[in-house]
C-alpha cells in the first residue's frame, strides 16, 4: 500500500499525517467534484459559497448544510 503525507490539516488533525495514497485521492475527487458543481450552480448558490476563501471552510460549510435527519414512524399493522 502506497502512502503519502497530506500537507494540509484536516478536521482533528493539526499537523501533517500520512494516508494511504487512495484516500487523498478520493478527497482530491471529491473536493474537485464540489468546486465543479458550483462552478455550473445557480448564482444565488455560487454566491452563498463564494466568501469560503479555503477549502476546508467551504467543506465546513457544506456538510453543515444537509437537511435534518427524521425519524420515520414504521407501520403498525395490528
């Protein structure tokens, strides 16, 4: 397994740490894939996310972003 040190500090990390080199791929991915989907977004969402002058406040923001979890009720069938 190839490894390789990420430079940048992670949530909970605050210095370099070595990951597997799979793992930074799929981040690298990842981050990528958000930067594309806002590039193409509507402008209303590209300028909610502008002022996230780094990566990791944008990721930040983003994950603070999803909807509430809900509990569903089950079915009870008497």
């Amino acid at each position: 397994m190839d490894w390789l040190c990420q430079k940048t500090p992670t949530p909970g990390h605050s210095k370099h740490c070595w990951l597997p080199a799979a793992a930074i791929k799929a981040r690298t991915a990842a981050i990528q894939q958000i930067k594309d989907l806002l590039v193409t977004a509507p402008a209303e969402l590209r300028e909610r996310y502008r002022r996230y002058r780094t990566t990791l406040r944008l990721v930040e923001a983003l994950a603070r972003c999803h909807p509430p979890r809900t509990r569903i009720r089950p079915r009870c069938r008497y």
